[in-house]
C-alpha cells in the first residue's frame, strides 16, 4: 500500500482564507483609526482654546479690561509716543 501524502485541499485553504478576513474586517472596525485621529484632534483644539481662555486672563488681570473695552482715558493712558528718525 501507497502512503498518501497528507495536504489541505483547496476548500480548506479558502475557508481558512475566508475567516481570517472576516476577522481581519472585525478588528478593522473595533480599531477604528478615523474615531482616534478624531478625537486626537478634538483633544488638541481643547488645549488650544485652554491656552486662549488663559492669555485672556493674563490680558484682563494686566490691563484690568477685556479686549474692546478700552475707555479713552484708560487709552491715553497706555498711548506710547515714539520719536522717530527723519
């Protein structure tokens, strides 16, 4: 008697090829890299209205006023006269 030499079949190796897809397909959609980048980008224009909301903090305790309101006296006040060069 002939050994017959043990090999996959052609169905086997599809069916085989075919679930890894599908699995491939579902970690595609679990790790979704569109949401990530999202909300990286979300997270970065938080700290930059962060850093905004602050400097107009430091802008309103230095000049004790928000921008546009400046009276014309506190104007004058702060107005700086620069002689410059003919």
């Amino acid at each position: 008697m002939l050994k017959k030499e043990q090999s996959f079949t052609l169905i086997e190796l599809l069916i085989v090829i075919g679930i890894l897809a599908i699995l491939a397909v579902v970690v595609v959609l679990v790790l979704n890299p569109a949401q990530f980048m999202k909300q990286a980008r979300d997270t970065k224009r938080l700290s930059e209205l962060q850093t905004i909301n602050k400097a107009l903090g430091q802008y309103l305790t230095d000049g004790k006023t928000y921008l546009g309101e400046m009276s014309s006296t506190h104007f004058l006040d702060r107005l700086c006269f620069r002689d410059f060069p003919d």
